[in-house]
C-alpha cells in the first residue's frame, strides 16, 4: 500500500482522483492506496444515485454559492468542507478476501478503524451499516465503488465541520439508521475530538499504512483532472437525478 495526501482546490478534481486511483488499481497500472484530502471550500456531494431535489436544500445552496457534486459511490448525501477530512481506500480483493462481500467489506473495514481509535483512546463504534459514532452520534460516513478486482471505500472523519451546514444545506434523510431514531442533523452528528494531523495518525495505523506519503504519479493527477472536467464538473452528471 501506498499512502497519498493530496487535496485539490476544486471540488470536481478530489471526487475524480478517487476514481482514477480505483480505476488504476483495477486495471493493475497503480498499486493499493490510503489517500487523505480536505475540501479547502465547502460543497454538498450526492452519492451516486440520489435525486437532488429529494435530498439538497437547492435554493440555500446556489444563494450561498455552495456547488451541489455527486460522486462515484453510493450512500447519503453529505457536506463537505474544512473539518471533514476524507480517507479513501483502494484495496484489491486477492489481498483482502474479506471484502469480497458489501456487509463483510464495512465491517472489516471501519473494525480496523474503530480499534485504532480504541488503541488511541477513543470509544468509537460501528453503528447502522456504514457509520462511526461516538456516544451514538455520527462521527464517520461511509460509502464503496466495487469493481471487478478493486474496490473504491470512501470515508469522512468529522472533527470541525459545523452540523448546522447540514441543517442549512440538506434535506433530512428520508432512509435513517436505526440508531439515529428521529433525531435532526444537528442532533444527530458530533465530532471526534482530535485535529486532522492526529486523525491522520490513527487512520494510518489501522490501515497498516507506510509511514512516508508518496507523491501521486503524474498521469493520475492529469487524469483526474481531465475526468473532472469531462465528467465530475459537467452539469449532466451532476444533475442526472
């Protein structure tokens, strides 16, 4: 594995990275990948196959100037922004058969990750399909892109982000966990008492990640941004639901 801390300025540019590190870890041209980034402006992200109006509170979002994306994996939509840092998993299947299963894939996964927070001290949990919590709050959301021979795990680590953004930005959910009961966005998230460098830290522990970041290759970064400009930044792809 390879570890990767890249973060672009433009919203498009991020979501696409990802899927160019899936798509080389597919092909066998990139190796397994853990890569951090942070959203240096905000922006309201759809997963993959949700309808817009039904889920982002669209007017609030063109009057504040805040982009509404859509990204490559399903799950819920989110806000991002500076105190969310993403991790972004590129594992492949011969390595990890776990994975091989949706159900398998997230508990094995955000286990690995809910023990490194244990080892740090933390009570972090799984809870619902695909979330972290603290106290039964929502510190992580999860969400994956399988492929063949690779498999895209995409993950927040919520430490600043204002929960009140969610209330402005998004709809409330209409599928709920049932450990979230009725509860608002507002009362419904909370955050993990650490700064991204320890966050950082603790993820790459659980992941068994080397400790030197790498540079990305060349072609990865060009791709993406040819990607999100043919594709993540394009009005047809953000609007196609």
């Amino acid at each position: 594995m390879r570890l990767l801390d890249i973060s672009f300025s433009e919203p498009a540019e991020n979501l696409a990275f990802d899927e160019v590190l899936l798509n080389g870890a597919e092909s066998g041209r990139s190796d397994e990948t853990l890569r951090f980034w942070e959203s240096p402006e905000l922006f309201v992200v759809l997963g993959l196959g949700q309808a817009r109006r039904e889920e982002v509170l669209l007017d609030a979002c063109a009057k504040d100037g805040v982009p509404v994306m859509r990204r490559c994996t399903a799950g819920g939509c989110v806000v991002q922004g500076p105190g969310c840092l993403n991790f972004t998993l590129v594992l492949k299947y011969d390595n990890h058969p776990e994975l091989r299963s949706i159900c398998g894939s997230y508990t094995h996964i955000l286990g690995l990750l809910a023990a490194a927070f244990d080892r740090a001290g933390l009570a972090v949990v799984h809870e619902g399909a695909n979330d972290l919590a603290i106290d039964v709050r929502k510190v992580s959301g999860n969400a994956q892109r399988r492929l063949k021979r690779a498999i895209l795990h995409q993950g927040t680590l919520l430490y600043g982000l204002d929960p009140g953004l969610m209330a402005k930005y998004l709809r409330e959910p209409g599928k709920r966990p049932a450990y979230r009961a009725e509860r608002s966005h507002t009362d419904f998230v909370g955050h993990l008492p650490m700064d991204a460098a320890q966050l950082r830290r603790v993820a790459s522990k659980a992941f068994a990640a080397p400790s030197e970041v790498e540079p990305p290759e060349t072609w990865e970064v060009d791709a993406a941004r040819d990607l999100a400009r043919e594709k993540y930044a394009t009005a047809a792809w953000r609007n196609r639901r």
